[in-house]
C-alpha cells in the first residue's frame, strides 16, 4: 500500500500488508488515524483477513472480528454509516469466481469490530430464485418455492408494499392430511376467486427435474409472518390429469375454488389437454377435476402463460414451446361457459416476437373504459433454450373480443436501467388508490438467464388511467 503526503508535496511512501490482497474493501477511521482493509482476495482464494493501516507509522496490524462471518469476495465496500456513528456498513464483494453477486449488508462495530448482519440474502430477503410462483394480496407480495443455486426451494416470503421490506413466512402443513408441496419450480399459479388472497397450484418440476405430481395445492397466507398450505384432496369418483411440468394455470371464477390448467410437459410427451378442477363452494375437499375437449384446440406445449379477466370468465393464453419451436400464438376461453371453446384470437397488430418462460397478467380495470381489459406480457425466452432471454414490456389489449398488441414503453427510473433480460420470474401486478390516486404497478422478481439467476426486485410504474 502506498500513502501520498498531501502537506509536504506528492511524495509516496510505500508498506507491506501481512499478505497480497486483491480488491479489499477498504476505508479511512479518522477518529483513529488509521485505515481499514478488509476481505478481498489473496489472488486466488477469498480472504477473511481484516488489517488497520496507521497512517503515520505505516504499520500493519491483523485485526480480529467477532460475530457474523461474511462471504468474503472482491470489489466491496466498507463507509461510514450516515445514521450511527458508530459503526460502518459494508459489503463483503462479489464471491471470487461465484459467478453471482451477492448483496449481503453488514454492519461492522468500529469500537469491537463485531458484525452483525443488516441485509443477508436468504435472512433478509429471499435467495436469488428460478421459476418461482408470484401472488399478491392487499397489503404484500409473495413469492413462493422455486430454484435457488442451492437447489429446489419451499420457501415462502412476503413483501410488504407499505414497509417495503421482505419476510420470510412460516408455512404450516394442511391441518387436516399434514401434507405440505415438495420444493419445485415451473409451476402455474391460479389466483383464488372473489379477491381472496392466495393461490391453487398443480405439478412443476421437483428437485431430481422431472414432475412434481399431481396434487392441486393452495397457498394462503395467515398473517404478516405465517402462511399455511391446503391440500385439495379428490372425490373418489373423479379423474385427473397426469403429472407434468410447465403447464399453464389460470382462475376459473364460476364455481367454488375454481382453477384449470393446460398444456405442459409429461415427460416426454406435450400436451393439448385443459382440465378445469371445481371444489364444492367453500371447500377445499371432496374437489374434481374434469377434462374438457374443445375444438379447435392450440397445440400441444409446455411453458406457455394465461391469465384470467376480473371476472373470472375469459382466460387468454400466450406462447409456449414444444419440440419444434416457440409459440407466438394468442388463444382464449370461457372456462365458465355449459360448453367450454377455445377461440383463436389472432391480434389485429403485430406483438412480441415467440416466447416461453414469459409472465402474463391481467392489469385490474384495463384502464380503458368498459369494455375493454389488458393483459401485460414481460420478458421470457424466444427460443426454446435459454439463450435469448427478453425484457420488453407488452399489453394485449382486448376491446370487446377483439385484440391488438401494443408495446409499452419504459422509462427507466433515476439511477436504474431496468432488469436484465430474463425468463422464469415471478410476476404479479398490483393496482391501489394511494392518497386518492390511483396507482398501477408490475412487480418483477427474480428469473434466470443461461449463465444466472437473479434475485433483484423491480418495480414498473404506469401512468395513472
């Protein structure tokens, strides 16, 4: 290390640490005339070495840390905390040769250098995640299982839109069969009906890659920390799907907890099939499941996305893939109607090129008038890989059957860009009045791209309607 005289002239007068190190963190403690370097690498491991640097002697001292142990990485930071003077806020760096920035925050004491964790990835705020399921109730967001780089997760974390901050949930198994979902990913989410908060799930991809089953599932949260699961068991008389992976799920609004699903992988054959699950009014046993066959039909997919009107009566579906390529198509049904009919809706306008992994949700109100409703259409893949991943922002708008695309356009906010081009995130679309304006906002969380997963969350803003 060197240290620059600026009194008497530039003149360099140069010292020696204990050991090399590469891209610590580092700052000056002028209470103490002293610096402090911290972590880095030693140019080929992490290093949890912590050194003060007087600042007139120009001697080195290894100093001991107490309490949390932080991953060490390079390129980090370690500042004054501008709300307590008494201790500095760091971030260890990115892990050497990872390949995933971690945004873990700690707090260091400067009297007895003991760490405590202020924003710990994983404690704090949920693990970078992969095809996770994404809801929303009055007052927070969730996000729900999928993959982390430590494997298949059941995690479940709650964002408070007011506090703006993550929790994770304790979930409880189902009271009565005290059964609870594997961990999985790719797993359509059917919000529950009549604006109750939660959501019913079917399959996924479970942890050794093929499908996670066949159990219809809800998610409901409790309270502010808990959540508990509820198993969907079947009457004896009922059929049901097989098990598969990268189906399409979507909300029924007519009949008790209605949800239905189509497409998906069943290893290794596409489907073309649409279920439609119906639980007695106010139940959630004794459900069933009932196939429907409509014709015409899209094609047999997996991946593809739908979402339902605020009515719970006109389901739209988008994309997908199957062995041949990427689907661009736009479908719809009446889940409600005595005879269920997919109708081809092909879109007066062009729209976004094929895709899968993409999000789709139904903007509350439409925004348009009467009449008329929006579905919002974010990132995904266009190929059937996960190299060309999207991050364009798309609303299908449906005015009184008939469709057009339109593109939105973003703006980014002061100091942000806008998410790097991912597929599988977590999505969800919340609207409220806020201080008697209304407020329409797309959540984006987490998704991957062939070389991450990420664990960022982001906010869209629309104009007001």
């Amino acid at each position: 290390s060197y240290l620059a005289d600026l009194e008497s002239g530039p003149v360099l007068t140069s010292t020696t640490l204990g050991a090399p190190l590469y891209l610590p963190a580092a700052t000056v403690d002028a209470g103490e005339d002293r610096a402090i370097l911290a972590w880095g690498s030693d140019g080929s491991m992490p290093s949890e070495a912590i050194y003060a640097l007087d600042l007139e002697t120009l001697e080195t001292t290894t100093l001991s840390a107490s309490g949390a142990t932080p991953r060490a990485g390079t390129s980090g930071f370690l500042e004054a905390d501008p709300y307590d003077g008494s201790r500095w806020v760091a971030w260890p760096g990115s892990p050497l040769g990872a390949g995933q920035v971690r945004f873990d925050l700690y707090g260091v004491d400067r009297s007895t250098l003991t760490i405590e964790p202020i924003h710990v990835v994983g404690v704090q705020t949920p693990p970078a995640t992969l095809g996770a399921m994404a809801s929303r109730d009055s007052d927070a967001l969730f996000v729900v299982a999928g993959e982390t780089l430590g494997g298949m997760s059941d995690q479940a974390w709650r964002f408070d839109l007011t506090e703006r901050r993550w929790v994770r949930l304790t979930t409880s198994a189902d009271a009565v069969t005290g059964g609870s979902p594997s961990p999985r990913r790719d797993v359509g989410v059917a919000p529950r009906i009549s604006g109750a908060d939660g959501f019913t799930f079917v399959g996924g991809r479970d942890a050794g890659g093929g499908p996670a089953g066949v159990t219809a599932w809800s998610f409901r949260p409790a309270d502010a920390t808990s959540a508990e699961w509820v198993e969907h068991t079947l009457d004896a008389a009922s059929s049901e799907p097989d098990a598969r992976r990268g189906a399409s799920m979507f909300r029924a609004g007519c009949f008790g907890t209605g949800a239905g699903l189509f497409g998906g992988l069943g290893e290794p054959t596409y489907r073309d099939e649409t279920w439609l699950l119906e639980c007695p009014s106010g139940m959630v046993r004794g459900c069933t499941w009932t196939q429907v066959a409509p014709s015409p039909a899209p094609a047999a997919r997996a991946f593809a996305t739908s979402a339902t009107s605020d009515t719970g009566t006109r389901v739209v579906t988008f994309g997908g893939f199957d062995s041949g390529g990427v689907f661009g198509d736009v479908w719809t049904l009446d889940p409600c109607a005595s005879t269920p009919s997919w109708s081809d809706a092909t879109p007066t306008s062009a729209g976004p090129v094929a895709r899968w992994g993409h999000a789709m949700v139904i903007q509350d109100g439409g925004g348009g008038g009467a009449g008329v409703a929006r579905w919002l259409v974010f990132g995904g893949y266009t190929t059937v890989g996960t190299t060309d991943p999207t991050r364009d922002v798309w609303a299908l708008i449906d005015e009184s059957g008939t469709f057009r695309w339109e593109e939105v356009s973003v703006a980014a906010g002061p100091g942000a860009t806008a998410p790097t081009p991912r597929g599988q995130a977590a999505v969800t679309f919340d609207s409220r009045t806020l201080a008697g304006r209304r407020v329409d906002r797309l959540f984006v969380y987490g998704g991957g791209s062939e070389t991450r997963i990420f664990g960022d969350l982001w906010e869209l803003h629309f104009p007001a309607p």
